[in-house]
C-alpha cells in the first residue's frame, strides 16, 4: 500500500492523473517499437481474454526477440486486428495456433505452434485412441528435439527434412484407416458440414504441412509460440 510507503494516501484523482502521464509518456515507445515488429523476421501472435470493469475484452499480443505488445481490444477477429494495424502490414513469418483470422492474411506466411497442436494430438490419441496421433506427435516431438539440439544452424538438412516428410505424411495417409468416412454434402445441405475433433485436426494438418514443419527447415521460427 502507497500509506505504507509514503505515510499517506494518495487520492483516486491524482492516481488517474498519473496513470495518464504514464500512458501518454509511454505511446512514442509503443509507435516506435510497433514499427521494429514490422522489420522482424518473424512475430508470435496469441490472444487472451479479460474482464475490463467487467465486460469481457480481449488482449493481443505480438512478440519478436525482446520485444513484447499486448494490445487490449472489445473484439477478438478481424476488426480487432486490422484496428490494431500490425498484421495487416506485417510480411514476415507469423507464428500462431491457426487461428482462422490469422490466415486470412496473405502477404505474411505462416508457422503454426508445436506447442498448440501437441495438445490436440494428445486429447485425439487419449480419447480416440487413433495410432496416426501418437504417430504424428512423436514425429513432431523428435524432429523439435533434434532442431533444439543444433544450436548453431536450428535446421533439419535437407535429406533430414525429406525423412521428416515423409514420415508425416505416411503418418496421416494411415490415419485415414483409422477414422469413420468423412461426410460429404448432399447437395441440399448448407454451411460446413460437421465433422469429428479428430477428422478437423487431420485436414488441418494435411492442408497446412508447410506450416506446420517451418520449424524443422527456417531456424528463425521457434517449434512453439
């Protein structure tokens, strides 16, 4: 407490005036280290929520080497991030949990977090007890390590990143055993046709390969975010 370390209190008033002093002094340094993400090589981007005089908001963060931002926001998506106005600029590599609003962005290219879809591929391996998750998660796991134990260079060779691809996708082409048939639509049927935590996590994976193994071939990008 401020009456513990001053022998007096402080009003709420003058409280507030600081907190705006403090604000105002610290938005050139924002401005200009918004403008130093911009020139990193990569950037780790995440969102959290938060209760703001008790309404929900969210908080996005952006991060390259010692430079971290956290931006509050009443919205999570796209207009969130475009009022925000680092991505929507931003032409390095982002590195994220594949989040829709993310890649919705094109003139960035993509890294997905290790770290997010370990955690998938954990929850499918114990509640659905598919091989090609522990498969595929092992693989992910081996190759992370053997980047991490490598650093100088942070990189698979090129015949090791060959291997590493063609044990992913062998991994994923058997998992298609192991799953039910993936619905089709009937031609009547609108919307995104519903289909198992399992069977979203596989496509995902398939559809964004290059993504999810940049760890193994750029040294820049980290395994997780």
């Amino acid at each position: 407490h401020l009456m513990s370390i001053m022998g007096r209190p402080l009003s709420q008033a003058v409280m507030l005036k600081y907190l705006l002093q403090f604000s105002s002094s610290l938005k050139n340094w924002e401005d200009a280290q918004v403008v130093n993400l911009l020139k990193c090589k990569y950037i780790h981007c995440d969102e959290t929520s938060t209760r703001i005089d008790k309404v929900n908001w969210w908080v996005h963060s952006y991060s390259s080497g010692d430079i971290t931002l956290k931006l509050v926001h009443r919205n999570r998506g796209k207009e969130a991030i475009d009022a925000i106005n680092i991505i929507p600029r931003y032409t390095g590599i982002m590195i994220h949990d594949c989040w829709a609003s993310y890649l919705s962005y094109q003139d960035a290219k993509h890294a997905l977090c290790g770290g997010h879809l370990l955690r998938e591929l954990k929850y499918i391996e114990e509640y659905n007890r598919y091989s090609w998750a522990t498969k595929v998660k092992k693989i992910l796991q081996k190759a992370a390590e053997q980047v991490a134990n490598r650093p100088g260079t942070r990189i698979l060779t090129k015949r090791e990143y060959k291997t590493l691809q063609s044990r992913y996708r062998n991994a994923l082409t058997r998992g298609l055993d192991e799953m039910p048939s993936f619905p089709e639509k009937d031609g009547i049927q609108r919307g995104r046709i519903k289909k198992t935590d399992a069977q979203n996590l596989w496509e995902r994976l398939c559809k964004y390969e290059d993504s999810v193994l940049m760890f193994a071939r750029i040294k820049e990008v980290d395994f997780t975010n």
